[in-house]
C-alpha cells in the first residue's frame, strides 16, 4: 500500500508505578543502551511517517469521524513483537510497517528514537514540557520467556517482563494493569484492557505514551467565540473557536495547505493538514511523507500571524486490528514466536488515545496492547491561518517520531 505520509504524533509515556506491582520482573542481562548510534535514525523516521499517514487514512477509511491515535505507541509494540517472531513474522511486519532496517539494527535504531523522544522532557523548563514513554510487558507465570528475547528488551527498549497471575486472576491483574497505564497517561487512558481478555491472555505487551506542551505564545481564553465550521458534506456548524497572533508557519500545496504551530520546545510542533474544500478524502488517502515534508520545507514562518483554530477534545480506541490487517499484517496474527515461548502467539492489538488543543497548548495520550494467546486460542503562506473545515494534524518531533496523529471532521 503506498500513500504519502509525514506526520507528527505526539506520544507520552513514563515512569514508575504509583503502586508495586504482584509477581516477579524477568529482565535480560544485557544493560540498557544509552548512546546508541543514530545512523540509521532518519531512515526509521521516514519509514515510520509514512506508516503514520497510511494507518491514519486506513483507520478514517474504516471508521469515518474524529479520531487520535499513536503511531509511535503502536510502531514500539511491534517492534518488540517484531523481535521475538519467526522469520515469517519478522517479514510481514517489517512489510506491513515498511521498515528497511532488521534485527539490531532496526532495534538500535527504535532505542534512539525513543531516547530522542524523551530527551524533549524538561519538567523544569517555564512552561514545563511533558513528553514520556514506557513499555512494559506481562505474562503469566505458567510460561517460560525466551532469554535472547529479554536481553533485546532490556539493551534496546529498557523493559522486562513482568509475571502475574493473568489466567487465574484475571480481574485483579487487569486492575494492576489499568492503573499502571492510567498513571503514565496523565490519568486520561483508563480501561485499556479487561478481565475477560487477560484471561485469554498468556502476555500483554504495553506501551503507554503522554505529552504535554504549552504555546510559546498562548491564545487568549477571551477571544475563543463560536464560529462556522464547515462539514464535509458543505453544511456549517457552529464550534468554539481559538484566535490570536501566534507564531506559525504556513505554506500551500496542490490540495491542501499545512500550518506548522511550534510547542514552548521548537524540536515539538502541531503540524495541521487542511485540504482544499470537497478534496479531503483524496488528500488523506494520497498523502505521502516526501509530499508533505516537500510542503513543510516550503513553509515561510511568521512570528505574529493571524491564526484562527477550533478548540477540540477527541478520545477514541480505533479498530487497531482491522486496520493492521488490511495493511498486511496478517500473517503475524497466530504465527510464530519462538524467541518468545513456541506456545504463544499474537492474538489481537487494541489502543485508545486522547487529544485536548486547548488555548493553552496541547495535552495527549495513548496506549496500546499487543496480547498473546496460548495456541490453543482460535483466533495560503502568510496570510491569515484560517482552519474552519475537516483537517488532520500529526504532532510531532520537528523531522522525527510522529507522536500522535488525527482527524477532525467536526469539532463539536
């Protein structure tokens, strides 16, 4: 499937635990890698823009009306299925996420990705900057994990495996595990997972991700008033409306034009993508990463621009699933993982995000989970910013991880 892509999301995750959690943590012997080498860093970058745009577009197709989710959520997950499978597994997923990099390559290149992100945390900065990411995997105790897969954890993702008692503790083990991903997530992602499904499940592999930012120049809450919105069907609602000069910058393409509205940290951006009237469709369908970088290249800043913007509150748990699945990841679906435990396989992928633009900034959330199952389990450039019809945003590290990605077709 090729569509063009280069977005931003803005993922935050973690750190501790607000309680200990039951069991033992398995951890590999190898220490985690904190200098990586960033060789092959623009490489994953660009391959996982696109991805970006083409599940954005495929997860919309699916379920037309507003959405957010975390490409980087789901891209770490996979990464750490990735190293535990079967050549077979191995190949559709680097397939299905376009990635050119394998083995420790691919995970040396994860490892600095992520370090990148978190680097942009800076709690004591005025406005204070919240950007984390955690990954934790679960499993019950009656399975044995592979040592060659805990030593890529622990050296390239910073995790081990946490043993609980999912099959005959089901509730309590959900419990233990909501509340880790509800404290990572600013207390936005609740539910992530269910007593039914963790006993089913054999392990979980979690990614939690938050982020907070302010404006470097903040929209005054006194010039928010109602104005129109047009829908895609040509209709107009009205919907709060943020105004100001902020700094922005703006360019226009052959179908859209993108505004790129920076966070406090200039290395964080909003990246908004607003097609032409009656095109948005065809926009998010055909937009690929070298496109839309083309246009962000393009854009001239300006430091007091007239910026009009909807205020918005999404939160949605897109069918993660269906969407990989259309994109080529089936084989990895009851397959092989052999790094793993030879009686585990992937048996579904579920996340749910959140996203408030507010006058203030930007706060967003995600998480997402990868469970296994036993095998036994069936399976214009400078004029005035004007955004008042459907668009779709990234936030986003200026030319790397794209954190968050969305769609907003009606703001209400």
């Amino acid at each position: 499937m090729t569509r063009r892509t280069s977005l931003i999301t803005l993922a935050l995750i973690l750190t501790g635990c607000a309680q200990p959690m039951p069991g033992k943590t398995l951890m590999g012997t190898a220490a985690r890698r904190m200098d990586p080498s960033t060789a092959d860093l623009g490489t994953l970058s660009a391959e996982n823009a696109q991805f970006s745009l083409e599940l954005l577009d495929t997860v919309y197709t699916g379920s037309p009306e507003n959405t957010v989710l975390s490409p980087w959520s789901l891209q770490v997950v996979l990464a750490q299925v990735y190293a535990g499978g079967d050549s077979d597994v191995q190949t559709a997923i680097a397939d299905a996420f376009g990635w050119s990099l394998s083995g420790d390559a691919l995970h040396e290149a994860f490892d600095a990705a992520d370090l990148s992100v978190v680097s942009h945390e800076d709690p004591a900065a005025d406005p204070a900057v919240t950007l984390t990411t955690t990954n934790q995997i679960f499993s019950d105790f009656q399975y044995d994990i592979g040592t060659d897969w805990l030593d890529t954890l622990s050296a390239f993702y910073g995790t081990g495996v946490q043993q609980m008692d999912l099959a005959g503790d089901s509730a309590g083990s959900a419990d233990a595990i909501n509340a880790w991903v509800e404290d990572r997530t600013g207390g936005h992602i609740k539910d992530l997972v269910e007593a039914g499904s963790v006993a089913q499940s054999g392990l979980l592999l979690v990614n939690a991700v938050y982020f907070k930012a302010s404006w470097p120049v903040q929209f005054y809450a006194e010039a928010t008033t109602d104005a129109a919105f047009t829908l895609l069907d040509g209709s107009t609602v009205n919907v709060p409306t943020m105004s100001g000069s902020v700094s922005v910058s703006a360019a226009t393409a052959d179908g859209f034009f993108v505004a790129d509205l920076p966070y406090s940290d200039p290395g964080l951006t909003l990246t908004v993508v607003v097609p032409d009237e009656g095109r948005f469709t065809e926009v998010l369908g055909g937009l690929d990463a070298a496109t839309l970088d083309a246009a962000v290249a393009a854009e001239v800043a300006c430091g007091e621009c007239s910026v009009t913007l909807p205020s918005f509150e999404v939160r949605s748990a897109p069918d993660m699933d269906g969407a990989l699945m259309a994109m080529g990841l089936g084989p990895a679906y009851g397959g092989a993982y052999p790094g793993i435990n030879d009686q585990l396989s992937l048996a579904s992928i579920g996340q749910q995000g959140f996203v408030s633009v507010s006058e203030t900034g930007t706060e967003a959330a995600a998480a997402t989970v990868a469970a296994f199952a036993g095998t036994a389990f069936e399976d214009p450039p400078l004029g005035p910013v004007v955004i008042d019809r459907p668009f779709f945003y990234l936030i986003r590290e200026v030319g790397g991880a794209v954190l968050f990605a969305g769609v907003v077709t009606d703001p209400r």
